[in-house]
C-alpha cells in the first residue's frame, strides 16, 4: 500500500482498477473533428503547466492542468484513457512490468495530467524497483487528486467531486480506500454526476458519494480569460 501525504491509503491493486475498463460513459467512437478554439486555448495553458511540473513546480493548479489536459484532448477523453488503461493492464497481468511502463509513458505522453496514468506508472516502477522514478509519479498522483479533494465532499451532488473522466473516479476511491460497487449517472438541473455506492473495507458498510462529470458529458466550458 501507498500513503498519501495525508495518510489516506491508496489501495495499489491492478484488480480494482480493473473497474476502469468497465466504467464510464461511453460516447460513439469516430473520427475526431479539427482542433476547436478551446482545444487550442487548452494546448497552450496544457503546454505551460506541463513544462513547469517536469521542472518540478508543484505550485501549478493541478485542477486546471487536469481541465486542459481532458478538453486538448477532445470529446473521447475517456474512451482514450479507458483503452491505454486496458493496454497496461494486460501487459501488467502477465507479468511485462517493462512493457506495463513503456505502456504508462505513452499514455503520459498524451495527457501528463492524468492520475490514471500516473497511477500505472508508480505502480510499474515500484515493481521494477524504481523507487525515485515512482516517487516523482507519487508526488504527481497526490497533487492531482488533493484538486479533486479540494472541490467539494462527495456527499451531495451540490457538492459533488470534479472529475474530468470518469476513469478518475476509481482512483481517488482507492485513494479514500473504499471499493465502488455500482454507479448511476443522474441528471439535475443542467449538471451530470455519478453516483457511485462504495463499500468501505474497514467498516463493512456501503455508502454513496457523488462525482461532477459534466466535463465527461460535454457540458462543462472553459472560464473566460
């Protein structure tokens, strides 16, 4: 298990988040459209906030690095996580944990600001015993859900988490070390969430926490500059 700097537990397990494959919403698969305005705005404040994290700057709003990381990406976000994800994690059950990490790397390639990514990749380089390369995705990992933490408490979809894909979803609950059950998508008053029954290990009892996914779901637009 890996610690947080909160102390929260991570649960570093490939099976849990084997659920990543599953969950989600699903949009159509087709040939993406030319960059919009809003990707290229994303690509840039994306671009600016990326070369100061490899610099080591972890003063970046990891909230809005996570945004333009999803939006320079495009509608199919998530289906685009959901199939790297599946990559590392065949790779990761035969025992290739070379192959699993070269497999992370390309997914970080594309989007450096997904804890998803950064998750199979500290998982991979703790099994190589990489420990200052885990390290650094560790560090990573944490600053991106603290800003998913740091936007609400899950209880109500009024103060629902932010999630730009859906796939962040089962990390930060293995981050909060419950294990999800079921999720529902619910509509109200012009906002998506996910709400997810979760079973805590610990207490034996299950409980519902509530995620934002108007970003997954196409409602969410960039704040004015």
């Amino acid at each position: 298990m890996i610690y947080s700097r909160s102390g929260v537990v991570i649960i570093a397990c490939v099976a849990l988040l084997g659920g990543l494959l599953v969950g989600g919403h699903m949009r159509a698969q087709s040939v993406p459209p030319a960059p919009s305005a809003e990707q290229q705005k994303a690509e840039h404040e994306y671009s600016e906030m990326l070369a100061r994290v490899q610099q080591g700057d972890m003063t970046v709003d990891f909230r809005a690095f996570r945004v333009a990381g999803a939006v320079k990406s495009g509608p199919l976000a998530s289906s685009l996580e959901i199939a790297e994800r599946a990559a590392f994690r065949n790779l990761a059950v035969s025992g290739d944990w070379m192959g699993a990490l070269a497999s992370a790397k390309r997914a970080l390639d594309r989007n450096y600001a997904s804890p998803v990514a950064h998750y199979d990749a500290m998982l991979a380089c703790q099994k190589l015993q990489q420990a200052d390369e885990a390290f650094t995705h560790e560090k990573i990992l944490n600053a991106l859900l603290d800003s998913i933490l740091q936007s609400g408490d899950g209880k109500s979809p009024e103060t629902a988490w932010f999630v730009v894909t859906t796939q962040e979803e089962y990390v930060f609950l293995g981050r909060m070390g419950v294990v999800p059950k079921s999720q529902a998508l619910v509509n109200k008053d012009g906002h998506a969430y996910d709400r997810v029954e979760v079973l805590d290990p610990r207490t034996k009892e299950s409980h519902s926490v509530w995620f934002n996914t108007d970003m997954d779901m196409g409602l969410y637009k960039l704040p004015p500059q």
